[in-house]
C-alpha cells in the first residue's frame, strides 16, 4: 500500500503527540498497552514520516526513570512493526540536573524505506541535510544544530518556579514540501479552586503567553517562513466558571474553609431537591462529578462550547474538527481505558495545531485525489494509555504541495 502512495504522488504523514509522563510510573504494564496501539495506529494508515513529540518523558520521577525512556526508544527502533522504518532521528532533553534548561520533551522521527525524498533542516548552516541511519540525542540538546529548543522565560512560569515546559522545534523536507513541527508542552491549572475563579482563568492567559512566544519565535525573520504544525500537550482547559455553572445550574453550592485562614478549601454541590444529592466535590486537585457520561457521550462534543483557549490564536492557527472525547484525565488503572480520574475537569489537552499555510497543503491535498483522506483522532480510545489518550493526524502530502508557500528554491539546500 505504501508503494501505491507513492505512485500516486503522495507521501503519507503521521503526526502524534503523547504524554508519556505514566509510561514510566508503570513500564511493564502501560508501556505494553501504548506500544501495541501505536503500531496498530500505524498499521492502519501506513505512513511514509512519522513524527511522535512527547511530554513528560521520564515521568514525574525522572531522575530513578531515564532508563526505562532509553528502553522505551530501543523498543520503538528496533520493534518488528517498524522494521520497514530504517532511518530515524530520536531528541531526547533528558539533562534533569540543569533546571534552567530542561524541558523532558522528546521528538522521534521515523522514515520509510520506500521514500527518498525527505531531508532534515539544519538551523545553523541553514541548509537541509540528507538522512541516513538511526541516530539518537540525548542529554544537552542545546548544542544540537538539527533543533532549536527552548524553556520559556522564567518570569512566564506560575510563581516562578521552574517546570518542565517549552518547546523544541524541528524543519522537514517531505517531497518538496518544506514545514515546521513543534513539540510544544504549556502550563498546566495548578488549583481547581483557582481556575474556578474567573472566566477565563488566571492560568489561561499563563498559556496564551506562551503560545504567543512560541508563535513568535518560530516565525521570526531569522529563518525562511514556511508552513508548520504544532502539536504536543497544550494543557488547555474548558473554562471552569462555565462548565461548573453548567453542570450545576440547579444545584446549591456549600463552600467549606480551612480554619486558620478562611481559606476556600472545598465547594460541594448539591441538588435543590432529590435528597440533596451531592453531584459535583471541587477542591484542589480534586473534580468529582456524579456522571462521567457527560464527557464520554457524543465524544463529549456538548463541552466544546467551554473549550474557548483556542479561540484567541484563530487568526494564526487552524484545528481540524475534534471528533473524540476530552483526552485527560485517564485512570492510570491499566484495567480502566476509559474512566477519567476525579482530579481535574476533562479538557482536551492535547492537540495538534497548524498554521493556515499548512492546512492548505493537508486540504489542498485532499482535494488533488478524493480517495485520500486526513483522520484526526485519539489513540487507545478503549485501552489504558496512562493519564494522556495520545492524539495523531493522519494525512497525504500531494507532491509539490506547498510549493506556493514553503519557497523550497529559495530555503532548500540540500547537502
């Protein structure tokens, strides 16, 4: 199927961003679930490029679980279902012990045997590079000139405290067609109680920040513009004063505070009437909702009218229609593949985002041969993938399709 691809002209992308923090809590059980629907996502769509951007890589105890990401990375090169992949390129900011520059993103590119007409940027000689072999970089990428990496600024962190959060970005050429992919990880809503507070949140403008400085510096004028996706974990929420508001128009709302200094400590809403039945426990880190069916139902398509963070960039970006339920927080119980934990809202979190050049080369396309078609969409909807459902893209590079907008005579010099 894939030679047939490219006999039509068409190179087959697959772009997937993942959360991988709870593969390394549970490596044994998790990894095993999350390996085997990963390549069942790419048996089923038979990819030429395969782009994974991963979050959290090593997990919440990153210093005791570096070798089981190491494991992880083998395990992908050297798998029988990729063997067809026999060029790849691993980045893996694994260097814990420099707080000021540690992002634990992971960007992981895999290339068919059957496609040659792939080449990889390089940001410091400006000139696209040949791929050949499989290579891994780990430890201090900074240094590395194939990827430009970045923390965000200290003062754009909550409280200015470090976290693991930035960006690192990598530019393709893919039969001709030259763009960015940006693994991107933003600021997560440290209190339910905050979040609950304004519409929207405190910690929605945190990430729009950081959206914007993203934005920014990947279409600054140091490098030729060219079309690009960004996809990694956005942490973008629903906005919680209107969710909760929804949720509980009826019922009553009992706030409950810490003694010693008055401060809110839990909201607990009950139903005017039905005995008082509690239906929703707001504290902290805590979401409990008597019905989780409300976000599963329909793919949970009734919440996207509180799904508003995107909104802002619409003038920059353009999503594909979200068709699968929220995709966090997923029980890390690897028997529950599809009850959310009872800490946070559902929210789909994770996302991959493009510019207005790039939809017109997946459109356009489209649009060129009708037997092909994009699929935007989870991964494991009924399997336990950890705290994430990874979320991939699926679609058809005609060749010569971002021609118009990637100027690949000016900006490509291949070596």
């Amino acid at each position: 199927m894939a030679m047939k691809a490219i006999a039509h002209g068409t190179t087959g992308i697959l772009l997937v961003t993942a959360n991988v923090g709870s593969l390394f809590e549970d490596p044994e059980q998790l990894q095993k679930n999350w390996l085997r629907e990963f390549y069942q996502v790419i048996h089923a769509h038979k990819p030429h490029f395969i782009a994974l951007h991963c979050q959290e890589v090593g997990g919440k105890s990153y210093e005791a679980s570096m070798s089981h990401v190491d494991k992880f990375v083998k395990e992908l090169l050297s798998s029988d279902e990729m063997r067809e992949y026999n060029r790849a390129r691993v980045y893996l900011d694994e260097n814990y012990k420099s707080p000021e520059h540690f992002t634990a993103l992971g960007n992981c590119y895999f290339l068919h045997e059957n496609v040659k007409n792939i080449h990889q940027f390089d940001f410091k000689a400006k000139k696209y590079r040949k791929i050949t072999g499989k290579e891994i970089y780990s430890d201090t990428l900074e240094s590395t000139p194939m990827l430009e990496k970045e923390k965000f600024p200290k003062e754009y962190f909550p409280e200015c405290k470090w976290s693991r959060k930035g960006f690192i970005r990598t530019r393709w050429s893919v039969a001709d067609c030259a763009f960015d992919l940006v693994n991107i990880h933003l600021f997560h809503d440290a209190s339910n109680l905050i979040a609950l507070e304004s519409s929207p949140s405190s910690y929605s403008g945190t990430r729009q920040k950081a959206l914007t400085f993203v934005l920014d510096r990947i279409t600054d004028e140091r490098y030729e513009k060219v079309p690009y996706f960004l996809f990694g974990d956005f942490n973008f929420r629903l906005d919680a004063k209107q969710v909760v508001e929804a949720l509980c128009s009826t019922a009553t709302m009992q706030t409950i505070r810490i003694a010693d200094t008055n401060e809110v400590d839990k909201l607990i809403f009950r139903e005017s009437d039905n005995d008082r039945k509690v239906i929703l426990r707001l504290e902290k880190k805590l979401f409990e909702y008597f019905n989780q069916d409300v976000f599963r139902d329909n793919n949970g398509t009734a919440l996207l009218q509180f799904d508003k963070e995107f909104s802002a960039f619409k003038d920059r970006l353009f999503e594909l229609e979200i068709s699968f339920p929220p995709s966090y927080p997923y029980s890390e119980d690897s028997n529950q593949g599809k009850q959310y934990m009872n800490t946070r809202c559902p929210a789909w979190c994770d996302r991959i985002l493009l510019s207005h050049s790039a939809k017109e080369i997946i459109l356009k396309s489209e649009n060129d041969d009708k037997s092909f078609t994009y699929t935007y969409d989870n991964i494991g909807s009924n399997v336990c993938m950890g705290d994430h459902k990874p979320v991939f893209l699926s679609f058809r590079i005609a060749a010569w399709a971002g021609k118009p907008n990637a100027n690949m005579h000016k900006c490509c010099v291949v070596q």
